[in-house]
C-alpha cells in the first residue's frame, strides 16, 4: 500500500489537519491536543507529522518535542499491513531526525519501536496507566487544608517537581527553567498545595482538552507518604476542575505503582489504556 510521509513547518497547518481527528479520543489523545492548544508556533526542533495512505488520509500523527518522546497516535483503521509505520521510521531517518524514545498505547509503541530500531531492540522504560474519572466518589479526607500556590512555595516546589521528574524518569530542568515554570503558575488557581501545619503535598491542573483536563505533579515527599495527603489534594484539583465546566478528568499512573493507583481509584478514577514509553538507543 502506498503510504505519504508528511512533514509540518507550523502548528497552524498540523492542527487544521489533525486536531479533529485527535478529538475522536478526546481523552487519551491528551497529550498531543495539549501541545498543539498551548503553543502558537513551533520550535526549530519539534517534529509535527503524518503519514497518509493513497487516498490521502491521515494513518498516523506523530509529534516530538525534544527532549520528550515522540508521541504516536494512530487513528483506528482496518487492515493495517505495517506500512504506515515502515514510512514513518524511514522519513524520520531520512530527514535525520533521531527519537528520544516513543510514548503512544502500548501495542502501537511496540510496534513502532520494532520497525525503527530492530525487533526487540528498544529498551521497555515504564508503562503507564491512563486514568479517567467522570463523576467522584466521597473519600477521607486528610489532616489539614487545600489552599494555592504562593511565592513563599518557591522555596520547596522547585524541589519536589525535580524529585518528580526523577521518580517518573522525565527530562530534568535546569534550576532556573525549573523556577520559572512554577512561577509561572503563581496566581492562575492552577497549582494547589495540601498543608497539614506545612506543606506536605501538592497536584497542578494542567493541560486540558476541549471536555477533559489532567491532573499532573502530584508529589508528596517520601517521609510524608501513606497519609492521605496526596488523595486529599488529588481530589480538590479534581473537584475544581469539574466545577469549571469540564466534564471528566485524568492522570496517568505508573503501572508498576499499584499504590498510587489505588490513591486514584479511591476518588473516582478507572483505568482508560495503558501506555509504554519505549527508549532507543541508536548509536
């Protein structure tokens, strides 16, 4: 089958091709709709592509923002013979782009891992579980109050989100980049923080989708942990969202960490689909 591997110079031309398309799984295409909506253009290393079959549809959407992993959806098609994904590797070859890793649901980033780097040959990194909640369950609540972010918080977030980045195997941020990031948030009632006398846990409403929005940073430091914090504030960020008009909420847990899972499922949340992240290395 023939197969067309499209390459993107704007976020503008990419979206109008692809966004409606995402939007048919809302939910799980989270990630991607919330970079094509949080930028307006795009950097000099970003990847935004498709491949299209021989009536020109759109197979396979693949994005990329260094140093993060290449995002693949692919829109659920019948008969698919391997093609899509042979095109797709052979084009990011040949226009010298080398992949990170991939994050995309898990038989998909198997697959693709296989055509691009050998049978086998890309190192299984973690799995995540995408969860969903449409409608909340009561919970018991921990000690202590919600409240936001303040600047006095700079002193410790920076912190603990790099602690986060750490235990979740994501891309480090300088210190600055770090502190600028959540100052960033300061006043926006995005970023909540959990006090028990101090501060002991926090979850920022993140990205969001035209109906959904996610819950992301949810990080209580280690000697804290087992004590209902991270529930207590898991479950404010939630409740807010719902009551600024979006209809579900979800988060991705490590699969691995049937704690913390179970956190969630104690508000509401039910696994939608899992996800891998698969790394290569292509020296």
């Amino acid at each position: 089958m023939y197969m067309k591997f499209n390459l993107y110079t704007g976020i503008d031309g990419f979206k109008a091709d692809v966004y409606d398309i995402l939007l048919e799984d809302e939910v799980c295409n989270n990630l991607p709709i919330g970079i094509i909506n949080g930028k307006s253009d795009t950097a000099a290393n970003w990847l935004l592509s498709t491949v299209t079959d021989d009536l020109g549809v759109i197979v396979l959407i693949a994005v990329c923002t260094p140093p993060f992993n290449l995002l693949l959806v692919e829109p659920a098609r019948p008969g698919d013979d391997g093609s899509a994904l042979k095109k797709l590797s052979g084009g990011l070859k040949d226009i010298g782009f080398t992949l990170p890793g991939i994050l995309a649901k898990n038989g998909l980033a198997r697959r693709f891992a296989n055509e691009y780097s050998g049978i086998n040959a890309g190192v299984l990194k973690s799995s995540l579980v995408l969860m969903k909640l449409d409608k909340p369950e009561e919970y018991n609540k921990a000690p202590g109050f919600c409240r936001f972010l303040t600047e006095e918080d700079l002193l410790f977030t920076p912190s603990w989100e790099h602690e986060f980045c750490i235990d979740c195997n994501l891309p480090l941020y300088t210190p600055k980049e770090n502190e600028d990031r959540i100052r960033s948030r300061l006043g926006k009632d995005s970023h909540f923080i959990w006090v028990d006398k101090e501060p002991v846990s926090q979850a920022v409403y993140g990205r969001e989708t035209p109906n959904s929005a996610v819950v992301s940073w949810v990080y209580t430091p280690p000697q804290l942990r087992e004590r209902g914090y991270a529930t207590s504030v898991v479950a404010e960020v939630t409740k807010s969202m719902l009551k600024r008009g979006k209809k579900s909420c979800c988060l991705f847990a490590d699969a691995a960490n049937p704690t913390s899972r179970s956190v969630y499922r104690k508000l509401g949340y039910h696994d939608l689909c899992m996800f891998d992240e698969i790394k290569f290395d292509m020296r």
